[in-house]
C-alpha cells in the first residue's frame, strides 16, 4: 500500500512526547513490511522548530518525511505548504492517516480530504478523553467542534488503542467507524534482570504533570502502614514539581520518597526492573506506553481505571487496578499489591512473554494494514 501520514510533528521533535515515537514506529514498521509511507508534518519542536531545512523531504529510517514550514509558532501549526501539498497530492494515496486532532494544522487537511471525496482514518491519540475537553480550552475547543469538528469528523474513521478510548470517542461522534489496535511500543531485545529489594519500592516513570495523578498516589501512600520506598523518575513544570514537594513535607513522607530524575531511554528499562511495583494513578491517559514498559521487565503495575491499558492489565491478571474517587481507594490497593507478594511473583514470571507476544511490530502492524483495508 502506498500510505500518506499527516502530522503535527515528527521526530526528532520528541518534546511533545509518547505519540512521536508511536507513530514513527508504526511508519517504519510499516515500510520494513514493504509499504510505502510518506509523512507530512513540519517543523515543529514546541515553541521552537527543528533544525531541518522548512519544505524539504527527508529519508528517516525508511520513512519520507517532508518537513513543511508552519506560520505559527503555537499549538495550532498552521501551514499552508502542508495544505497545499495534501491538496494535490492526496489522491496518489492508497489511504490517508492523520493523527491527532484540535489543532488547525489537522482541521485543514481533513477538509481538503473532504473536499477532495477522500476518507481519512483518524487517530486522536486521546485528544477527546473529558481530561483534555474539560480542562484545557474547553470553550475553543467546544466553538471549533461545532463550527466545523463534527462535520469533518463524519468524514473520518477511527482508530484507538484502547476500550477506554473507543467508548470516548464513541460520545463525540456517535456510530463512528473503525477498529482498536495497540500502539507499537519500541521494546529492546533480550531481558532485565531482577533486583531484589529490601524496601517495598515503587516507581513513577512519566511527565510530572496534574493529569498523571502523582499528587493522587503521593497522598495514597501518606495513609498506608508497611514501609516503603517511592522513587519519582520524570520532570515538568516547576512550580507543579514544588507543589508536590511541599506536600510530601506536609506529610511527612520525605525520608520515603526519592526523585531521581528522568530516565532516557536506556535507563528506563533498568531502573523499572529495579522496583517491586509501578504506579500511574492518572486522571486520563488514552494508553500508557509505560506500563508496557514494566510489565516487560516483569514488574507489577498499579494503574487508575482511567488509564487505556486497565482492561488489558485486568484481563491477563497483569497488577492491580484502582478508582480514583477516593484516596482511600488507591491506598487499599497499594495495601493489596504490597500483602500479594505471590501474585508480584507470578506477574514477574508471566508478563515478559505476556508482551513480547501481544505487542509484536509485526504483528500490530499487519492489524494497521488490514484496519486500513477495512476503512476504504
């Protein structure tokens, strides 16, 4: 098949997190199979832009990349180039995939594909969770759903990574069209060893953000009564970052806790293989590429019924999940997780091979393919 990606950003633009790497991921993986994929995207690299000459095409891994200049240096990434070339290039593919929404960089070129009688397949990367609609530019993004969202959504097949994720969108496009298949999560070759430890230890790997709920797990913690260790690997804004600070200090807790800075991408797997348990007790999160992550190197996950994997991790008895109503609900589970130290060794045992089964490159993306058959 010949396959048009079109988004915000690519890599190297790892700024914006996760998504990057997930959709660089399913191109390449799709192009190691004998696809052809082009990207269109452009130079954006937060508030600043990649250093890549602007309107040129590039080969990344296999991938044609072509890096559009955009006229603005915000969130929403317009650029008439980018349109230009989806106008005229659109209909030399076999299926057009965008990814990520509610910017007008996207908006744009879903118009020009309805213009053009094309049917994309979407993927909004948790871009319609409540989280995102409620508590960041609820009203804009309310006006720009009804002006035109909804109209261009029509137009469009879905595709999640998750139960929690279809029934969400399912809310904003009623009987919207598609299929669930999992991201692609870039698992290196071989195992991690175990190491023992001689405090119950627990990990927080991800941005340090209000959405990943680590004032929610720092206050869970505060209320149990076995010993234990949280080591908090991530950063982010810092005057959030002190704010958890000093509620740690309220609490007493800092003898307990240990922020250890962020964790690349060949320490992660270490330093996940080096504690009992890992806790995300998020507000939202549409996936999770983290919990992956863990369960590979063997170690127990502890997930909010608000994360996209908490039906994965429910059904192959992969850790414990928790509601997020109550702070009491997450310590009883942290109690619970902590007491089952024979469940910990099972998961320990099972999971590795758990995800090195379910989430094969190939495998998923040979699910993309018959996804993009599926949707013409």
């Amino acid at each position: 098949m010949n396959i048009l990606f079109i988004v915000p950003s690519y890599k190297p633009a790892y700024v914006y997190g996760g998504p990057i790497v997930v959709i660089a991921r399913l191109a390449e993986q799709l192009v190691q199979m004998g696809h052809d994929v082009a990207v269109y995207t452009t130079t954006a690299n937060g508030r600043q832009e990649l250093d890549i000459a602007a309107n040129s095409t590039v080969m990344m891994d296999g991938v044609k990349v072509t890096f559009f200049k955009r006229i603005t240096g915000d969130h929403t990434h317009v650029s008439p180039a980018l349109w230009k070339a989806v106008w005229t290039n659109a209909k030399q593919f076999d299926k057009v995939h965008i990814h990520s929404w509610w910017n007008f960089l996207v908006l744009g070129a879903s118009f020009i594909c309805k213009w053009k009688k094309l049917k994309p397949l979407l993927s909004p990367h948790g871009m319609f969770c409540d989280y995102v609609l409620t508590a960041r530019n609820n009203r804009s993004k309310q006006l720009l759903h009804t002006v035109m969202g909804k109209r261009l959504l029509r137009n469009t097949y879905l595709h999640v990574s998750s139960e929690l994720e279809w029934r969400e969108c399912q809310e904003i496009n009623n009987g919207w069209e598609g299929g669930q298949v999992f991201n692609l999560v870039d698992l290196p070759a071989g195992s991690y060893a175990r190491i023992e430890q001689d405090v119950f230890t627990i990990s927080f790997l991800s941005r340090v953000d209000p959405k990943k709920g680590l004032d929610l797990l720092i206050r869970a913690l505060g209320r149990v009564s076995f010993k234990y260790r949280l080591l908090i690997a991530g950063s982010g804004d810092e005057q959030y970052v002190q704010s958890l600070k000093e509620l740690i200090t309220s609490l007493d807790m800092d003898n307990n806790v240990e922020w250890v800075g962020w964790k690349g991408s060949e320490d992660k797997f270490h330093f996940l293989a080096a504690t009992d348990l890992f806790a995300l007790t998020s507000r939202n999160e549409n996936f999770a590429i983290v919990v992956i992550e863990s369960l590979f190197v063997g170690t127990p996950v502890l997930i909010s019924d608000q994360v996209g994997l908490a039906g994965y991790v429910s059904r192959h008895g992969l850790g414990w999940i928790t509601g997020i109503e109550s702070v009491d609900a997450i310590s009883d589970q942290l109690t619970a997780a902590y007491q089952d130290k024979v469940r910990r060794q099972q998961i320990t045992r099972n999971a590795p091979a758990q995800i090195r089964d379910d989430f094969n490159d190939a495998r998923l993306a040979s699910s993309y393919v018959a996804l993009y058959e599926k949707c013409n």
